[in-house]
C-alpha cells in the first residue's frame, strides 16, 4: 500500500471508530454572539491583533508559527493556550486566493502532521498553487498543548482489554480499564480537559483567519473535520468562504444512535471486504460467500478471545487487537490484501499482521510511545455530547441493537461507547441541527459505503445546513476526494478555484 496513501486514511479515519473511544462527536454550545464583518469579538482585540512570527520548522517548504487564543473564550483574561500552526505558502502559477485551511478529523488526528505529510504534497497541484495551505493543530492535540492520559506501556495494557465482556469479571476488568484511562487523562492533563470542545476549536480557527489576513475561511475538513467546519460555519455564517466538508457527520444525533449507525456503517463496510475478499485465491475467509466469511472472521475473534497469539513483540494478539487490525483496514479498499495476509496470519498463529494494522490505528511506534490521537479523542468527545449510555446495564440493553447492526462488530462496539460515562469532565455540548445561515454554499460530500461516516449522515448534514451542496461518491472507503475519482476532484477542485458548487445531488463514480 502506497506509505502516502496510508497516511492520508489513517489521519482522517484514526478516532471515529467505536473500539475503546466513543466515537464521533457533536456538540450544541456556542458564544454569545456571532462574530461578524471583520471586528474582533468582545473582549478577544488582542488575540486578533497579534501577529504570528513565522519560523522554518525543519520541513522543507514549510513555516511554522504559534498562535494564542483564550483558554476559556468565556473568561479570556483567565489565560491562554499556545496553538501551533503551520503553512506551505502558494506555488503559483496564478494569482493567489488566499489560505486554505485543512484538518483530517480524529477528533485528535493532527492537522499539521497531516498538513506536511498529505495535503500540501497531494492536494491536486492547480489547488495548491493559488492557496497557502495552512494547519492549525486544534487544542489538545499533537503540537497544540496535547492531552495526556497513560504511559505507553498503560495504553499497551489498555488496547488489549477484552471489549466483548462474557461475564461479571471482565465486565469490571473493562470498565475498570475506562475509569483508569479517565483518572489518567485528569492527572496528566486535568486543566485543560474542559477546554478542547469542537467549538472553542471552531473559535480559534476564527482568531487564525484574521491573522492570515483572510476576510472569510477556506476549509477542508475531512470526517470529524466536517463537523469542525460546519460548527464553524455555524458560528461565524458571514465569514465562511469555501468549505468543503468530506465524510460528514450529522450533528443533530445523540452519541448512542451515533455510534449504533458507525457500527453499521464498519458491516457494510465489511460485507464490501467479503465480497471481494472469496473472489480472492488467497482469502483467508473461505471463498463461498459473504455469509461464510463473517462467520469465519467471528471464529477468529472467538479463537484469539479463549487464546491469544504471538506477534513477535512482547505483546500478544488478542481479540481486542485484532478486531482493531481489521477495522483500520476497513477505511481504504487499498488495505484490502494487507488484511487478507494478515488474517491468514493470525489462521497460522503469527498475529503480527494484524498487530502492524493495530498499532497504525492507535499511532503506535515502533518503540512504545503513541500519539496523543486517542487522549484527545476521547476529551473531545466526551465533552462534546452527553455519554452514549450511564453504565454496563444500559450497555446489556442496547447490545442487540448494536448485533442487529453488525452481527461481527456490534457487541464490541456497544460496549466501546461506554467510556465517556467515566469522563471526569461534564459535557457541554448536546445533538443539534446544524443550519449555518447566510453562509455561502457549502459542499458536503458523502460516500455511499463509508464505514466510519455513513452515508446518510452526509445527507443530513447537507439538508441541515441552509447554503449545503450534496455530492455523491458511490463508492467505498473513508472521504472521496483525493481517492482516485476524477469526477469527485474536479468538482471540488472548481468549487475552490472558481467558488462555483457542483449541482446539489451530483453523484459520481
């Protein structure tokens, strides 16, 4: 698999699945007032008069900068927080339109790495040579004041606790791993915790188009990222430019029916893997049907949960890794023959396959260390909405939902969205609808088997907002563009270059 390509699916997908996180966020809260024209919110002159001193940052053709912004947009003579950010500056020819801000989703996933790793290498070269592409990792995350929450062998020991409970013990032993993980995030990073809400983030993308000099925001945000930009747009209507909001969330819907609809959205995604996968000699799943092959993966899972495998690292593989290798996999058709080897593997004891796929997710390294991707995931979303249920007996409840949505993933899932019920911070967000109006159109586009954003969520989103455009990739895999359609690039590409939306409705191949 192209290392480009995987770096793009695992930065906008990291997070959104259920697992050991919650899933995707929303989140109802707002400032009092819509910041309008070009005048500094009350109270906030000086962060939008400061100037940002660009630096090199060690990567070739890149600046980077830090930017201040009120830790508490309620209270801002409480303190800041230090947000970096960085930029490719536009490489012509033609004249420049200004900046195109970028972020991948997660929550958590950082915008910056993405931005150096991705976007302004492979964002179609007539869109990146008349926008600075521009990144601001949001607050909590990576360069930005980053939330910690456990040790890397703490997270090594957390990523292998058993999320399908057979009995009281492993129940307690699960929930256990939960409360622990929340302590640790209060601990290590409890002043911040109720600061890095999708709407102070929204805030401080605001504070960063007025220092880049922009009138109004250019943005693509991919996944959560939608969500970040559509919370945007909320905001500041007047001051949202072209948006391009790939993968969409709908933010009118509570964490349960969230995560129970991503859980459906990863067995579509599945059924799409197994129908290729028995067209394959080498399909570690049988080669009769789909049916077959759900069975045979559920077999796996069952046989590394009773006995786990080596990996050739000090860690084994138990079902709770290997159902992540598999879900990671099932974010880019790409990573469809990395994870046939690796479950052939895993038939033959050798569990490292799907390990490799785990640590990916998880942003593991080779030595130990993680990424902060999943602290701050789990901060973001569990201030962003009200958790999905309020302990293990309303998990027992909804875990035939959560089967009926996906026979393979389901149980494991329903009890994934049990962690925010131990977060030590309360929520300030609630379900919402999302309408942005007066903002200028917006695009939202929606791929009709994406597993971690279903589809249906970006035809809510695009009905929500007031000004939204809805294109179609009909299709698999996470987000479209940059995937390999031309029809899908070129109506975002035009959308940005010339500010003409596509047809509402477009659908393409």
């Amino acid at each position: 698999m192209d290392t480009r390509r995987l770096l793009r699916t695992f930065a906008i997908g990291i997070g959104t699945a259920g697992l050991l996180i919650s899933g995707c966020s929303g989140s109802g809260s707002s400032p009092s007032a819509s910041a309008t024209g070009t005048a500094a919110p009350e109270g906030l002159s000086s962060y939008y008069a400061q100037k940002l001193s660009w630096r090199d940052c060690g990567v070739e053709g890149f600046e980077c900068a830090t930017m201040k912004a009120p830790k508490d947009y309620d209270k801002p003579g409480d303190g800041d927080i230090d947000l970096a950010v960085s930029r490719k500056k536009a490489t012509g020819p033609g004249k420049r339109i200004g900046s195109l801000l970028v972020n991948p989703g997660g929550p958590g996933g950082s915008a910056i790495g993405y931005l150096q790793g991705y976007a302004a290498l492979g964002y179609p070269a007539q869109v990146r040579a008349r926008y600075d592409m521009v990144a601001i990792d949001p607050r909590g995350v990576a360069r930005s004041e980053p939330v910690e929450c456990l040790t890397g062998p703490e997270m090594d020991a957390y990523t292998q606790v058993d999320q399908t409970p057979d009995d009281e013990a492993e129940v307690k032993k699960l929930t256990g791993a939960f409360e622990k993980f929340a302590a640790g995030c209060e601990k290590r990073s409890g002043e911040i915790l109720p600061y890095v809400s999708t709407v102070d983030t929204a805030r401080d993308m605001d504070v960063l188009r007025a220092l880049l000099g922009d009138e109004k925001l250019n943005y693509v945000g991919a996944s959560y990222g939608t969500f970040l930009g559509a919370t945007y747009a909320d905001l500041f209507p007047e001051r949202s430019g072209r948006l391009v909001l790939d993968g969409a969330m709908d933010p009118s819907l509570k964490a349960v029916d969230m995560n129970r609809d991503q859980t459906a959205g990863f067995e579509g995604a599945f059924q799409s893997f197994a129908a290729d996968c028995v067209k394959q000699p080498d399909c570690p799943l049988g080669t009769t049907s789909t049916a077959d092959a759900a069975t045979a993966l559920k077999q796996i899972f069952v046989d590394l949960d009773a006995q786990p495998i080596p990996t050739g690292d000090d860690r084994k593989l138990g079902e709770s890794l290997a159902t992540t290798g598999v879900i990671a996999a099932m974010y880019d058709e790409a990573a469809w023959p990395q994870l046939r080897e690796a479950l052939a593997g895993a038939q033959r004891s050798d569990g490292s396959g799907l390990l490799s796929l785990a640590d990916s997710y998880y942003e593991r390294e080779p030595n130990g260390k993680y990424a902060n991707l999943m602290f701050a995931n789990a901060a973001v979303n569990c201030l962003d909405l009200p958790p999905a249920f309020d302990g293990p007996d309303a998990v027992e409840k909804a875990v035939p939902d959560f089967e009926k949505a996906s026979p393979v993933f389901g149980r494991g899932f329903a009890w994934a969205s049990l962690n925010c019920a131990y977060w030590p911070t309360d929520a300030t967000g609630t379900p919402h609808r999302t309408e942005a109006k007066g903002a200028d159109p917006i695009v939202v586009v929606g791929t009709t088997r994406d597993p971690a954003t279903p589809y249906k969520w970006s035809e809510a989103l695009a009905e929500q907002l007031s000004s939204g455009v809805l294109l179609t990739y009909e299709g698999d895999g996470h987000t479209a563009y940059g995937r390999g359609s031309d029809c899908i690039d070129t109506a975002i590409n035009t959308y940005l270059l010339e500010g003409t939306p596509p047809t509402d409705g477009k659908k393409c191949t």
